[in-house]
C-alpha cells in the first residue's frame, strides 16, 4: 500500500492546507506533479507575504528618486504568475479537463 504523500515542512500553515486540498482532490501523484504542487503552495506562501508586507507598508515607497512602487508588488506578482502557470500545468486552472 503506498503511503499518502505529506505537504512539504517549508509551507505555511496555509500553504500546507491548500496543499492537502489540492492533493487530496485531484490526482497528483507522480514525482513532477508532486513538484509542480509544491512550486504552487510556495509561490501562495510567497504571495500572501508580499500581501502583507504590502497591507502594512503601503505599494508606493520613496527611493532615491522620488515615489516608485515597493519591491512587493513585483514579488507579489511574480509568485501569482507562477501559482497561475503551476495551476495550468496541473490541469486545475478552470476550463481545464483531465
């Protein structure tokens, strides 16, 4: 009987849900899937703390030149951009079919 993978140590709490979920929904059981949903819930974790960061900090910071958009938003984008292409890659974005 082949034991049922566990979410990463190095996700969030949240991440670590969101892993179970779509693990335990969807078939995602060769080593690359494994990967991919891995690559996902660490890109969320990523997400959530630029969102945070960006709650709190605000999205516009002064630099040396004036007001320019704080480094979040860029980390923020980037890790839903790869949450998104992970999704895809998975099948799971909606309008996908297995």
């Amino acid at each position: 009987m082949k034991t049922k993978p566990k979410p990463p140590e190095h996700l969030s709490l949240a991440g670590k849900k969101l892993w179970k979920s779509l693990h335990d929904g969807h078939v995602i059981d060769d080593p690359a899937g494994i990967a991919l949903l891995d690559s996902l819930c660490s890109a969320f974790d990523r997400a959530e703390a630029a969102r945070k960061i960006l709650a709190t900090e605000g999205m516009i910071v002064e630099g040396r030149q004036g007001a320019k958009p704080h480094p979040a938003v860029m980390i923020e984008h980037t890790a839903r951009t790869s949450m998104h292409a992970a999704l895809r890659l998975l099948k799971l974005a909606p309008g996908d079919t297995k």
